[in-house]
C-alpha cells in the first residue's frame, strides 16, 4: 500500500482475496489508486499477511465529530482479522463499524490480527490471538479436563 501527500490510498502486488481493495484479486503490478476510497482522505494505510487497513477522515456527508476519523479493512477475512465480526472477504474497503466516532488515530495490521489506538488511548484489537499473541491479551488455550 501507498498513501500520497493528499491522503490518496494506491494498492499493488499480489490481489488474493481482495487485499488490494479493487473489488477483484487481480494482481497489481504497479501502483493503482484504490477508487473506493475516493471520497475520504486518508491519513494511514496498513498491509497485513492477507489483508489491509486505511485509517481516513470521515466522508462527507456523515455527522461531522471533531477528529471524526473511519478505519476500512480489506481482504482475506478469515480469523476475524477485518474487524467485521465474521470471516467474509472484502474485495472493497468496509469501515469498521465499532471504531466509528472513536477518533482513532494509530493503525497496525500483523498476520491475522490488527490493532487501533484512540486518541484518549484506548487500544482495540482483533483477529485470532490463538496464533499470535499480538494483541496482548495472551495465548488462548482449551482448560484441561481432569
């Protein structure tokens, strides 16, 4: 992913699953802007193991929030890694829905997790921590029967 001074999301590389935010997994062999995203400008763009996340001001047209920011994800679903609450690919940039109106302001993107700071500091994160232990709430493991 790239992000142009003008807060312009352009994706390229391998397009499996949708990670490039084109509504097709078409490789990409040089920079395209992801059209999706053309009525937002972003602030941050982030690329997982199979997916992506645009951290961007909110669109016109929705109540303004002073900071008002959306995160959209895309790509590979599988493991809760988009933050959607299932496991669906996204072809197209999705927001986020439990991030809006939380000003966020920090966004990272791992393997089959993703994580969000606020800007009163909060941290939110998703995906499968059983594989990593990246958002820091530890390994889950099954209790022993005994």
């Amino acid at each position: 992913l790239a992000l142009s001074d003008e807060g312009v999301v352009f994706s390229f590389g391998r397009g499996v699953g949708g990670r490039l935010g084109h509504g097709e997994e078409e490789h990409q062999l040089a920079p395209r802007k992801v059209a999706a995203l053309h009525s937002v400008r972003a602030r941050a763009v982030c690329a997982g193991g199979a997916h992506s996340l645009a951290l961007c001001d909110e669109p016109p047209g929705r109540a303004p929030s002073v900071g008002g920011t959306v995160v959209f994800s895309f790509g590979i679903g599988s493991d809760g890694r988009l933050g959607h609450g299932d496991e669906e690919n996204q072809l197209f940039p999705r927001p986020i829905e439990v991030l809006r109106g939380k000003r966020v302001h920090t966004i990272t993107a791992g393997g089959v997790t993703s994580l969000a700071e606020t800007a009163s500091g909060h941290i939110y994160g998703w995906g499968d921590s059983s594989r990593e232990v990246s958002l820091g709430i530890g390994r889950f493991e099954e209790p022993e029967e005994g």
